[in-house]
C-alpha cells in the first residue's frame, strides 16, 4: 500500500559445504520500521545478517538495500547499514573514544566531525564518562553499549542488529529495549534478530519466525499471536516442575503440546473453564507446590511451539 522499501529479500539461499543455512527467504522491510528476526539457534539469522551487511555472498536469490543490490553493489551497501554483530567488535585495549575514532575512520569521515558523532554517540548509550577507558575493563553491557554505538557512527539509515542483547541482564537489557526505540523514533529502519520472544513482540512491528533456514510464518506481533487461535493458555507456575507435573498437564493439553520450564508449565485450551480447576488437581496430585494457576495471553514462543512442535529457546 504504497509503504517504500527499505529492504528487500528474494528467494534467499545460503549453503555452506553441505549445510542449507537459508533455504529460499523472502520478505520486504518497509522504511522506519523495526522487524524482528525471531528463532532458535542455528535458524540462520546470522547468516541473513551477514548477507544484508554486505559481507557474506549468498549461494542464490537476491537482496537489496535501499535500492542496492547487496552482491553487486556490496561498497555501497556497507557504507549505507550499520551492523551490530553478535560478538563486540572493539578492540580490548584501545578505550572506547578511540575505537569510535577508529571505525570512523574507516568511514572516512573527516577528523572534527568524527570526534562531534563519537562523542554524541558516547553520549547516547551512556559511555561518555569513561570514554577513556580501556575496553577490557568494560563490563559485557558496556561493550554492548558500545558495539551499538561503533555500528550508529556512519549514521545509518539502516541498522542491523543481531542478538544485541544476549547475554545481558534485565536491566542492561530494558536499557538496550530503550535505546533501539529511540532509534526506530528517529526514523530509522531496523533489523532486530533474536531469540527473546518478549524482546520481538515489544520492540518490532513485524515479526518473521525463522526456522531452519525457512521463514514459517509473518506478520505484526499481535496477529501472529492471534494464530494460536481459540486455544486458551493456562500457566501454572510451581516451585519446580517435575517430570510427573509435566506428563499429567500435558495429558489435559490440546494435542499434548506442553511447554514448559524449570517453574511453570504452559498448557493449552478450548475450554479453560473445565481444564482450569483439572489442571489444579493434577498439580496437587503429582506433589508440586503450587504458586500459582492462571490464565494467560499467548506468546511468541507459543506460536512457534504451534508451528514447529519445538519450543524457542
Ligand atoms: N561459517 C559457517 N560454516 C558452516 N556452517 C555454518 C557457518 N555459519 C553458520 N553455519 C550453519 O548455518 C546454520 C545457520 O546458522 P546461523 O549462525 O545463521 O544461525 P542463527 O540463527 O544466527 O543462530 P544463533 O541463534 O545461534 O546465532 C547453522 O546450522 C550453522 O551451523
Ligand atoms: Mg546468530
């Protein structure tokens, strides 16, 4: 509906020596939006990343960034996105004022305006007082930080970031959820892979679930989420969940699909009504101590157990 393209993928393949990473991807980014790569381990995020930078070939299809094909044009491409990659890119013994100068170098940008961006993106992710600060004393939210301001400094239009919070605790990462939204306010497109559902149903406006290589499904957070269809969610939240707990839930689940975790297990539902008050009794019997029984909105990480009988991870 007339919405311009930032990015544009095409029947995407990547093989490494024997292994399918991306089997055949397609989609548009439209400008200004951020779109969530969301999938496990080894779905090829990464991969797709690093062919959208401009730095990895794909084995067939076509993608383009802002009208630059990322093979052809792959100068053009690198010097358009900024790209956060999953490991930090600053060099452990320079401080954090000099990897920014450094990397701004490479963009050849000229030495005062340099020095203003760096400083303003120090700024920004909250680095500035320790600027001159060798990287190795940084803390693992630090060098985040960093590596995010490193990939802001040619001033993309275009932001890739891959799992920019990984690893990060809560707070460092509702910081991180922060910074990304003032960046999509300023107007920039932004690429989020990850595989935090939480972290994909806030911040994007599309989601693509990947798996495998594929794209198995596409669309806004809430709508995807709707897919799960009449099926109620009830989350029983115990002190530990133990293998008992979870066969006799998963017996009162629509087809068997549980999902669960070391205090909870998530069951599904036509009829929470009925299979509320069971699944009570069922936790009682199988000798859990019962924190608490609800019923819950479902996740992401729903959709994709219903997609792929697998959870997230
Ligand atoms: N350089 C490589 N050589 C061979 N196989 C690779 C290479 N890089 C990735 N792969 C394989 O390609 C597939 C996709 O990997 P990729 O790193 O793109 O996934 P990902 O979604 O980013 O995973 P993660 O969540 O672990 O970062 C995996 O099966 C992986 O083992
Ligand atoms: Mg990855």
């Amino acid at each position: 509906m007339g919405r311009e393209v930032a990015v544009s993928v095409r029947e995407l393949v990547k093989e490494y020596d024997g292994t399918l990473a991306l089997r055949g991807v397609s989609f548009d980014i439209y400008k200004g939006e951020v779109f969530g790569l969301l999938g496990p381990n080894g779905a090829g995020k990464t991969t797709l990343m690093n062919i959208l930078a401009g730095i990895l070939l794909p084995t067939s299809g076509k993608a383009e960034v802002l009208g630059h094909d990322v093979v052809r044009e792959s100068r053009a491409v690198r010097a358009l996105v900024g790209f956060c990659p999953q490991e930090t890119v600053a060099y452990e013994e320079l401080n954090a004022m000099e990897n920014m100068m450094f990397y701004a170098g490479l963009y050849g940008l000229p030495r005062s305006e340099a020095k203003r961006r760096s400083k303003e993106l120090l700024e920004f992710v909250r680095l500035l007082d320790v600027a001159k600060k060798p990287v190795r004393e940084f803390s693992g939210g630090m060098k985040r930080r960093l590596n995010l301001a490193i990939a802001l400094i040619n001033d993309p239009e275009v932001l890739l970031l891959d799992e920019p919070t990984t690893g990060l605790d809560p707070r460092a990462r509702r910081d991180a959820w922060h910074y990304i939204e003032g960046l999509k306010a300023e107007g920039r497109t932004i690429l989020l892979a990850t595989h935090y559902m939480e972290e994909a149903d806030r911040l994007s406006d599309r989601v693509a679930i990947m798996d495998l290589g594929r794209v198995i499904a596409l669309d806004t957070p809430e709508a995807l989420k709707k897919s799960v269809g009449e099926l109620s969610v009830i989350e029983v939240h115990v002190e530990e969940a133990s293998e008992a707990l979870k066969e006799a839930l998963s017996a009162l689940s629509e087809n068997g699909k549980i999902l669960s975790g070391e205090d909870y297990v998530r069951l599904y539902t036509r009829d929470p009504e009925a299979v509320l008050p069971k699944a009570v009794e069922a936790t009682l019997r199988a000798g859990a101590k019962v924190i608490s029984v609800s019923v819950s909105e479902p996740t992401l990480e729903d959709v994709f157990l219903k997609l792929t009988g697998r959870r997230l991870e």
